[in-house]
C-alpha cells in the first residue's frame, strides 16, 4: 500500500488538502479519519489468534507536505519517432521523458518511417510501447497512404485497432480527399487531427467542410488568433469539432525557433488564452518532437516539450491567475474523455494514475531531460513548479526526490 499524507488534491472539480490511500493500483481511500481508523482496524485483525491473517499491513507512508496531487497527464499530441526514427527517440526514452513529465497515456502521430498507415503497424507499435510498463499508447493512423496526400487508407480496417486519424506534419491539400476522409469519419466513426500548415485558410476551410459533411474534427496546436476565432464562431454555431493548443503557444510569442505552427505575435498569445479562459479551448497538447543536434541545426521544426509542458503551462496559469482546476481538465480529464479513457479524477476507486508537484523556484535544463531530444527554446527558463512524483497504477515511475 502506498500512504500519501498532507495532499493538496486538485483535480477538474476539485481543490482541497487531505489524505490518500492506494492499494492493488486503485485509490482506496481519501480522508484522514477514515485512512486511520482503515488501518487501524486491519492491523488489530491481523493480532487476533482466530482469522487468518498472517502480518500486520505493509504500508509506503510519504508526507507531501501540502504538494499538489492531481490526475497524471493525458498527451493528445506526441511524436514517438518509432518506427524508424530511433535516432531521434527510443521507446525507451520516450516513456522515460513522458513520465518525467507527468504523462501516463500517450496519442502517438503516424508521421514515422515507415508511416503509420495500416493495421498491423498500429498493432505492433501499440504492443511494444506498452510492454514497457511504464505508459499506455494509442496510435494514429495516418489518413493517407504514406502520407501522400491522395490515396485513402482503409478506413474500415485500421479503425479496428484505432479511432483517431491524422497526417499530422503535412496539410491534406487535396479539398475532395478530406471531404471523403470526413464522410468516412462519420460512416465509421473516427476523428480526424488537423495539422493545417497555412493554419487560419485551412481552418476556415476545414470548418465548411465538417459543415457540409457532419465529419469529425480535432485541430492540432493551433496557435493563431484569426484560426481560433473561426472555431470559436463554428462551435457556437453548435458544430462539434475540438480544439487543441500547445504550452509553447500560450508560453512565448515572436520566438526565432522552427516549430509548426511558429510562434505568434503576442496579440495571438493572449487571445490563446482567453480562450482558455472562457472555455473554448478542449485541451493542451504537448506536440514533442524530439530531434538530434544535426537535425535541428538543419533546421528540423519542433519541439522536445514533454517534460516542460507543466511547468510552463503552470507558469501561464499562475501569471493569468486561471484555476488549476481548469489546467488539470485540459491536461488530463478532457483529453481523457476525448481518448475514451476512464475519468481523470482523484475519486476512490479510481485508478490510481497521479502526478506529484512541488510548487517552488526552478530553471528548467535541457541536458537533464529523459528525452534523446534535447531541442528546446526554453532551455534556463526559470518557472514556479516542477514534477515530483509520477505514480501509474499505484507505483512511482518517476521520484525526482528519491524517497
């Protein structure tokens, strides 16, 4: 069993500061009161002569000191670089940043060699990460034969191992392909991840067709305020698509450092986070894109962001005075509930899946990171909270205090 003491719990509706006790994977309890007399109880069954119970209960106790305890992280957004792309990150090193970040469930973008587009591959990829023990995937298939742009994957048979499509890295340019690949979205219901690289002509026109076909859409990392503006208007319109934003996006504006989408102007920024504000926005999304050294100096776009991506959204939170309520719902309960997972809330009986934050003064160092990406704008950047513990299914993964 593991005894968690003095917890600030915050989780989407929740925010107070109590007692948690897990056992077999699961929160068994919250409350003090109850966590004692629980315990207590056990243990005096277990020094009476007549029941057959053999040692007194084997119990972690760590106090937290009043750190923030919230629902371990959901990424609809990562780039695992397997297949074929190892230089850039093992599976290894990926689980490894991923739970140093607070992330425990990963969505995986099919833009690797080969590309992920059938099936089998899917599969395969899916078996392996998850043999590690350490996070859970699900794979995206891309929505083109290798990515190219024209030819449709089989729909049908890929959603047999997966329910979320994209050709994320690449526009769909062809306006006929992503009318049929949305129509197919509705016939076999899938959802479809906007990558739009000249962001706010293809949002616009992405929108008219989910109009015309009823599709499902999810726009990746959108960082503009013109894009975010025409999904604000489409879903009080009543048309159902989500929107994601990146934590670079809502951190930094007018940065010279190659990403996709770049970085805004600081009028984007803000409305980024207005919108987070008043409810539009459905998650935030890492968009980690490990790169060798020689690759970026090459100008390769992207960012290695998993194992900043809390500090610098509790920075944004902190400095525009949002709950952190509302920062766990986009960082785990929403893109839970997009993914289809159980619920991401500190309830008992749930699984118990928890990152461990201690609020305090840090610098972020790329040369510590888990991820072989060490690619990152932020390197030396000073923010307010850092991970402390990672715990998936009742063990800790990650303890950066090493109790």
């Amino acid at each position: 069993m593991l005894y968690l003491k003095n917890c600030h719990i915050i989780d989407e509706v929740s925010d107070y500061i109590d007692d948690i006790l897990i056992d077999s994977g699961k929160i068994k309890l919250i409350g003090k009161a109850k966590i004692t007399n629980y315990i207590t109880e056990k243990n005096q069954e277990a020094s009476l002569p007549d029941l057959h119970v053999q040692t007194k209960l084997d119990i972690l106790e760590l106090d937290l000191c009043n750190r923030l305890v919230m629902p371990a992280f959901v990424d609809l957004h990562f780039h695992m670089r397997n297949p074929g792309q190892e230089h850039k990150e093992t599976l290894l090193s990926a689980n490894k940043a991923a739970i140093k970040g607070g992330y425990t469930d990963l969505l995986a973008m099919a833009n690797t060699n080969p590309v992920i587009d059938n099936k089998t591959l899917i599969t395969e990829i899916i078996e392996k990460n998850n043999s590690l023990g350490m996070t859970r995937l699900l794979q995206v298939s891309a929505v083109t034969k290798e990515l190219n742009g024209k030819d449709l994957v089989d729909f049908e048979e890929n959603r047999k191992a997966t329910k979320f499509f994209s050709d994320d890295g690449k526009n769909i340019d062809d306006e006929q392909i992503m009318r049929e690949a949305l129509l197919a979205s509705k016939q076999h219901d899938f959802i479809i991840l906007d990558h739009s690289e000249e962001e706010t002509e293809m949002v616009i026109r992405n929108l008219d067709l989910v109009r015309q076909t009823g599709g499902n859409l999810h726009f990746c990392h959108i960082s503009k305020k013109a894009s975010m503006e025409a999904i604000i208007k489409a879903k009080e319109e009543g048309l159902k698509v989500t929107v994601e934003v990146a934590p670079h996006h809502i951190y930094a504006s007018n940065v010279s450092y190659r990403v996709n989408p770049p970085f805004a102007s600081e009028e984007d920024r803000l409305f980024l986070i207005e919108s987070i504000k008043n409810g539009y926005v459905d998650a935030i999304a890492t968009d980690h894109a490990p790169h060798t050294p020689e690759d970026k100096g090459n100008n390769a776009p992207g960012i290695s962001g998993i194992e900043t991506s809390f500090s610098l959204c509790h920075k944004v939170f902190t400095d525009n005075e949002i709950s952190l309520k509302l920062l766990s719902k986009l960082l785990s309960a929403s893109p839970a509930r997009f993914l289809g997972l159980s619920p991401r809330v500190i309830r008992a009986g749930m699984q118990a899946n928890l990152v461990v934050i201690e609020e305090k003064k840090s610098q972020i160092d790329s040369s510590l990171f888990e991820s072989k990406g060490k690619n990152t704008p932020f390197d030396k950047e000073m923010v307010y909270a850092v991970i402390d513990k990672t715990i998936r299914k009742g063990d800790i993964l990650y303890d950066n205090g090493q109790n």
